[in-house]
C-alpha cells in the first residue's frame, strides 16, 4: 500500500484496456516498473485499473508498441482540482476573499465583557481598556495580552483588588472584585461617671 499512498496529492487516472487477453498489458506495465492498483475484469477483452498520471505517457508508449486499445475513465487527484478551478476563477476568486474575510473579522475585538464590579468602576475599567486599546472594533494583535492588561488595570484603577482576563475567540472577558473600605468606629474618649443615687 506505500506505494499508493500520496496518490490522490500527484493524481491518478483510472484506465480501461480493451484487447485480447488485456491482463498482459498490465503485466508489461509491471515489467516497466509502472505502479498499478485496483485491477478489475469488467469482460472478457477489458480490463480496467488505476495508474499514477505521472505514468500516463510510458503506458501510452507502450501501447504503441501493442494491439491494445486505451479508454481513460476516470480522473482523481490535486492536478485535476487544481486544473477545474482554474477553469472557474469566479469561484476560486469568491474562495481566496472568503478566506481572506474570515481572517479580517476573526483578528478583530467584538466584545468586551466586564462583571463583578459596580457600574461606576466598570466605566472606569472601560475607559483605562480604551486607552489601552482594547475597545470592539479594534486589532487583536495590537492588544497587550491578558497579564499585562490584567497588571495595567490594577495599577490605574485603585478600587480593584484583584481583575481576571481572559480572551475567547474574539472577545475579552473581565471579572472584577472591588476592595472592600471598612469604616472603623469611633471610639468615644473619656467621659464623666454620673451616678443616679
């Protein structure tokens, strides 16, 4: 079988020969070093199998030298994909844009997700990722990466204790939590011990 495989990538023909006793034309074949697979009687004087197509011009040599005839049935493999599509350069152009858009739009920010935090800090963290650049609409790889942005967001917006970032796909995912000021009591100073009786 390793001599068969890649077949499909260089291409390959299915071939009928049509003569008397056609089984001997596929054993000169084998005498000229010529790969053949899936051999097939389909009658008495043919036979059909499968042959690289880098083999089609020896085969067609060889027939010269012989009585047999050769009908070509089937064409499998790259080259002849290669071959209809330069055919039909509307589709291969619509194929090349659409790949080409699809890069364009997956290389951009489409959302900016922030939960944990209270509405003022959210716009606060809002206006620190415009500055930093990361906003939808903007380049993916112009973006600083999560760590980073996660370590500028903590310093420039003091009320963070802690922020985790994370990208999926074309998005930014933000969970905040705030820290937490704690009013101390006041303590009352000295006072005077009154007594009712």
């Amino acid at each position: 079988m390793k001599h068969i495989q890649g077949s499909f990538l260089t291409g390959y023909v299915t071939i009928m020969i049509k003569g008397t006793l056609p089984e001997r034309f596929y054993q000169l074949c084998l005498d000229h070093n010529i790969i053949i697979w899936n051999v097939k009687k389909v009658a008495q004087d043919q036979c059909q199998a499968n042959i690289k197509l880098q083999d089609i011009h020896v085969v067609s040599n060889l027939l010269e030298q012989t009585d047999y005839d050769m009908k070509i049935i089937h064409r499998k493999g790259i080259p002849f994909l290669y071959e209809r599509f330069m055919k039909r350069k509307e589709i291969l152009m619509s194929l090349v844009l659409s790949i080409l858009l699809i890069i364009f739009l997956s290389n951009i920010i489409w959302k900016v997700d922030i939960t944990g935090v209270s509405s003022d800090i959210e716009e606060k963290i809002s206006k620190q990722l415009e500055s930093y650049g990361v906003h939808p609409g903007s380049w993916i790889f112009t973006a600083d990466s999560p760590s980073i942005i996660q370590q500028k967001l903590l310093h420039d917006v003091p009320e963070l204790l802690w922020i985790g970032i994370h990208r999926k796909g074309t998005g930014y995912f933000l969970e905040g939590v705030e820290k937490t000021i704690v009013k101390q009591e006041e303590v009352p100073g000295p006072r005077n011990l009154v007594a009712t009786k």
